[in-house]
C-alpha cells in the first residue's frame, strides 16, 4: 500500500500547481487527524474544481503490473482528480473499523459521476474488503458507462471478491453493454458452468434478434461445451465471420467434449496459429 501511496502521490505532485498542491496535501492532513467526514466530504467534492481533470502525463516508470493481486490499482491512462481523489481516499486512518467504513460510505451518498468513477476505482485498495462486496454489486447495476468501467476495467476488486453470481452478472452487464471485456482482471480464472449457461442463452437471444454476437463470448464457454450447446460451436464454424470461426477454434481447444475436439481437428490454419499463439482471446477483438 505505501509503495502505491507513494507513486500515486509522485505523479500527482507533477501534474498539480503548487498553489493546488498545498491544498490537497493540506486537507488529506485533516482528514487523517479528523474524527468526522467533514473535511474529507468537502475536499472530495472540490477536487475536481482544484486539480482539474485533464489526463495526468508523467515521467514516473509505469506500473508493470495491473492489480491482479488484493490490494492493488492500476492507474494508467487516470485523469488527475480521479487520482486525487482516490489518494485522498488512501489518508482515511484505517484503525478504527466502524469510524473507516462511515467516513468512507459517507462518500458514496449523493456522489457525482466522476465521484462514483473514483470511488469504485478505489475497491481493491480500501481495507474491509469484505465489506464492499454490497457496495460493488450495487456498481454493476448502474447504467453509468464510465462507472461500469471503473468497476470493470483493471479492477481486481471483482476477482478477488465477489460472489459467483454477482460476478457473472458484471460479465453479463459487460456484453449487453458493449464494454471491453478483456479488460475484465480474472475474467477467464473466474469461468464457470452457470456463467456459460447463461451467455449460450444470452447468444440464442442475440441471434432470434437479428443481432450479432461478441466473438469474446464464446471464451467463457469452452470448458463448459456439452450435447446440449454444441450445435452453437458448429453454426459459428459453419456459417459464421473469419472471427466467430477463429471463436469458435478457439472455445474448442479449451475442451474436452469429443465432438468439440474433432472441430478443433478441423481448425486447419486457424489451429495452427492458435499453436503458435497468433490467435488468443487477447488479439481476436470483439
């Protein structure tokens, strides 16, 4: 935590005015001494009006992990008041239990958008994890796109913490709304036979639809391919997109369904470069 604590402050110091610096420093003072939420409440919501939101630039070297331990944030590509923000979340004193989860729900209530973005993004670091699981899944019901990225998006907070359903039902909410769902930390660790049932279904939907489906899909699946779903495999190989194709290769090479197996046979090029690992889940696209 110190380590991230001190790089997250590093590259906000180079992206705020000294003017702006003093006062951000200055209230995460107070709010490491206050026994309230009242200078933490009105620095939160100041922040952006004080640092401003421009993307931060800096010369630090770059995080060389993306949070797939407990504890950790990614930070690349953040604006500088959602780093504020959640540095200032990093000062709250953590030894009082009840005192660290009222300061922080206080922050929750009445929050704006780019507020909410910061609390979320700011999961995998706050202590109780255990308590934030409620909190977690009440995100993934938002139609806020930028918050279901914070959540989503190099988040390890859904890895490590969320339930099976809650977690397939952010996996879920990631295909109905288009989001980047290889951006999901531990997305393919966390597969499993409900999540698969309920993205065949998901597809069946899709396609009565006239709509096309995600090649991304069909990763989750192939551990979980049976006689009852693997019609779906065969219509992607037979009838579908050089991607959905590749997809449908792919799905295969993770089972051990025999008929799944003898598609996998069939793959011809794209198996020979799955092989040579020129086609994966990461560079087939969505």
């Amino acid at each position: 935590m110190n380590k991230q604590i001190t790089y997250i402050e590093s590259v906000i110091r180079q992206n705020l005015n000294e003017e702006s610096w003093n006062w951000l420093t200055d209230k995460a003072a107070q709010v490491r001494k206050e026994k309230n939420a009242s200078a933490l409440q009105e620095a939160f919501a100041l922040i952006s009006k004080k640092t401003g939101n421009k993307k931060a630039e800096t010369n630090t070297p770059a995080q060389t992990v993306i949070g797939m331990e407990p504890g950790e944030i990614y930070t690349r590509d953040w604006s500088i008041d959602r780093l504020s923000r959640v540095w200032l979340i990093m000062q709250i004193d953590p030894s009082d239990k009840e005192s660290y989860l009222a300061k922080t729900r206080s922050l929750f209530s009445g929050a704006s958008m780019n507020e909410l973005v910061a609390l979320y993004s700011a999961l995998p670091i706050l202590a109780y994890p255990q308590d934030w699981k409620m909190r977690c899944a009440e995100g993934i019901r938002s139609n806020i796109g930028t918050v279901l990225e914070a959540i989503m998006y190099e988040n390890a907070y859904p890895f490590h913490f969320l339930d099976e359903a809650n977690f397939n039902q952010m996996v879920l909410k990631a295909f109905f709304t288009e989001k980047n769902v290889d951006r999901i930390i531990g997305i393919d660790q966390r597969a499993n036979g409900e999540l698969a049932h309920i993205l065949f279904d998901y597809a069946h939907e899709r396609w009565a639809a006239g709509r096309a489906v995600n090649p991304q899909l069909w990763r989750l699946t192939g551990r979980y391919i049976n006689d009852a779903n693997f019609s779906d495999l065969q219509r992607l190989w037979n009838n579908g997109s050089e991607k959905e194709k590749k997809a449908a290769v792919l799905a295969c090479s993770q089972s051990e369904y025999e008929p799944a197996r003898l598609l996998w046979e069939e793959g011809g090029d794209i198996k020979k470069e799955i092989a040579e690992r020129r086609i994966n889940w990461h560079n087939l696209g969505s």
